[in-house]
C-alpha cells in the first residue's frame, strides 16, 4: 500500500511561515507478506544420484512449535528440528517440497520532501527518507539442511531504520 499526501500551501499565511511550513510533500509505502515456501534438504547426497537435492526422512514428530514463544527462542530454533533426520542411503527421503515457510515480514518506508523557489527556473528540493520507519526486525529463513551445525536456527535480519537526507538542485 501507499499514498501521497500534499500538504496544505499556508496562502494565507505571511511569507516566512508559507515558506518554511507550507507545501510540504509526505510519501509512504508499507509492504506486508506472508512468509514464503521452504524446503528442507539433507544435505548429503545419500540417493546417490549425484545431483545432492535429498530432502531429509520425516521421523513422525510435529515440525510446529508454539507460536507464543519468545523471538530469541524462534530465532534459536525456527520450526523442531527433531521432526528430521538424514534420508537412508539408497533413497531420496521422505520429506517433500515447500514443507515449511519463512518468517512474514512488515515494513514502512516514508519521504518528506519540499521544493523551494530560487528563482523562475531554479528550485532547491529538500528531501529526508526514511527506511524501515519503525525499526522493526524482520528475520531472515531459518538454515533448512539437516546437515547443517544450525540447522532451524535464523542467522539474518532485514535492514535495520535507516534515513537519508539530501538536497536537489532543480534548473
């Protein structure tokens, strides 16, 4: 979603505050999405095909973990790795595709921006945008090989709050 909002010209007003406070430009964007498909894979190539795709056997024990844990103990371990082990060799596994999906994700960017009159032709732009407005952390896919030391464990983050500032000269 996002929106454009013009704010108001201050007409009225003497020439220092319509200057200063008046026709001001405010821009946001807000992204939200669902976390995406994740494959788990073993990460041994025990089917001996040579090409190292195995997903991992399903050991019969639930994948889920409960939702209202702490973010450190998601980030530790994402989904129950004990769900998993190494395919038997000889086979593919018995685990599939797009099993398990990676954290959602929220986000909201926003622009402020002001051009100001030099002369007929000439304008001075303002511009201050702001990334990731709230400083909300959006965590990464968790590792998904079984053969991996963190397997189930989520080792990156979306950027953190970042603003920039800059001036534009318009001719």
């Amino acid at each position: 979603m996002s929106g454009v909002w013009a704010h108001p010209q201050l007409k009225g007003q003497n020439l220092f505050v319509r200057t200063i406070l008046g026709g001001w430009q405010s821009n946001f964007i807000y992204t939200s999405q669902v976390g995406t498909p994740l494959n788990v894979l073993s990460g041994v190539d025990n089917s001996l095909s040579g090409v190292g795709f195995d997903f991992p056997d399903l050991t019969g024990t639930s994948w889920h973990l409960p939702n209202d844990r702490s973010e450190q103990a998601k980030i530790l371990e994402w989904f129950n790795t004990a769900a998993f082990r190494q395919n038997a060799v000889g086979t593919f596994g018995t685990g599939g595709r797009n099993q398990l999906r990676v954290p959602g994700m929220w986000d909201l960017d926003y622009s402020l921006f002001k051009s100001f009159a030099i002369k007929e032709r000439l304008k001075l732009q303002y511009r201050s945008e702001f990334f990731n407005v709230f400083n909300h952390t959006n965590l990464g896919a968790p590792n998904s090989t079984v053969s991996s030391a963190t397997f189930g464990r989520i080792t990156s983050a979306g950027t953190p709050r970042q603003l920039q500032m800059s001036l534009k000269l318009v001719f």
